[in-house]
C-alpha cells in the first residue's frame, strides 16, 4: 500500500468499505492525515462510497480549508482535524452510517462483547453526543478505536488506513451481532475477554482483514461503481 500515493490510498479504502455495503448512501468519510504537515486527505461528499472516483479525493488543511478538489466537502469533516490534533498516534479514519452500526448506535453504547472480535473495542469506544468536535474531543480518550454517535454512526481510528478500515468492518460485524441477538444473551465473562484480548493481541487478523477488504474492494468493481457483495 506504501508505494499507492496517499488520495489512491483514501480512494481504495472506500472502495473496499463499499463491497461491505458500507456506503451505498451519500455520507460517511474516509480521510489520511499528510505526514508531517497539518494536512488530510479526504474523499468528497457528493458521491456515494460506491461510485467514488480519484478526482473526489480532497486535500485540507487543519483550519478545513479546501486546497485541492472541485467537489463539495462534507461539513463533518471538522472532527478529522480535530482528532489528529489531539491524537498523534491516529493517522486514519473512518467513518460511515452503515446499517448495522447505525442501528447499534441507537442503544447509545458500546458493542457488547458477543464474540471474541468484539473484544476489539472493549474498554476502548467512548460514545460522543455529537459528530462536532467540541463533543467528540472530551470523550475521546487516548487508547480510543472507536466512536459510537447515538442515532448517526461509527467512527473508527488508527495508525493508518489498514488499521481504521479493518476496525471497522470489524466493528460493523460486532454491531450487527449486537442488534440482532436478544437483550438476555449472555455476554462474554471478564476473564475471557482478557484472555482473547491476549490472544488477539499475537494475531495478525486485522492484517489480514484489510487484505481482505482491499481484495472485495477490486473484485466488485465494474470500472465504473463497486457493487456491494452479499451480506456477510
């Protein structure tokens, strides 16, 4: 992905979230911060994740100055600034309003931990009121992945675009097993949960996650639109 120039990048990321089903609709973003200047590159607002194209890839400074890019921006785009202000070791973004986390969203909480891949994001997604920054920045605390935004969407942030997009599909998987399991299941007993944190943590699974999405990225798309696979 190294030798891919960083709007590519941006673009084969959204590309790969669209084969999720995760962009059908206008909205959600995907941004990358510009190493060693106060810039990010982020995709535009007017096209769907699906039929995003290089050219609506933008650039932006951290005052959300358009520098490059005809296209419109999303007025969402404030908290990407202000999060890689405030965290220097996130260096991606995502997010979007796909159905299943914005479903779980409405619970205004955390994914349970259903599953050992939710463990991902215990102890580690805070729950803003808002998508503005002025509400995200004092919830977001410093080993934060994630961000659930009561009746809106997710956010998911990293050390680089593999990181952000994995956690996020990722993210999506554990919503809709949240959503769709009663509110009775029992959830995974704390000792567990360490234990598969520990086992997690050796693993390579979000490594090969984003392989994945890249690979369902590339092979849904018809050279004009990404068409969403099957639910998985």
């Amino acid at each position: 992905m190294s030798e891919m120039s960083l709007p590519a990048q941006v673009l084969e990321t959204v590309h790969g979230l669209a084969a999720y089903g995760l962009g059908p609709n206008i909205g959600g973003h995907v941004s990358v911060r510009v190493p060693g200047k106060r810039q990010f590159h982020i995709n535009a607002f007017d096209r769907s994740f699906e039929e995003m194209r290089l050219q609506d890839i933008a650039l932006l400074d951290f005052d959300g100055r358009v520098l490059e890019c005809d296209s419109m921006v999303s007025l969402g785009q404030t908290f990407h600034h202000g999060i890689y202000q405030q965290r220097e070791d996130v260096n991606a973004i995502v997010h979007t309003h796909g159905f299943w986390l914005t479903a779980q969203t409405a619970f205004g909480r955390p994914v349970r931990n259903l599953h050992n891949l939710c463990t991902y994001f215990d102890g580690r997604t805070c729950v803003s009121p808002d998508d503005d920054f002025a509400s995200i920045g004092p919830a977001l605390r410093s080993d934060d992945v994630a961000i659930i935004i009561p009746w809106h969407g997710a956010i998911t942030v990293g050390k680089d675009l593999a990181r952000a997009a994995s956690l996020h599909v990722t993210l999506d998987y554990a919503a809709r097993l949240d959503v769709t399991l009663p509110a009775h299941t029992p959830v995974m007993p704390p000792e567990m949960c360490a234990h598969v944190k520990s086992v997690l943590a050796r693993a390579n699974y979000l490594d090969v996650t984003w392989d994945l999405i890249r690979r369902k990225g590339r092979d849904n798309f018809d050279g004009k639109r990404v068409r969403p696979g099957l639910a998985n």
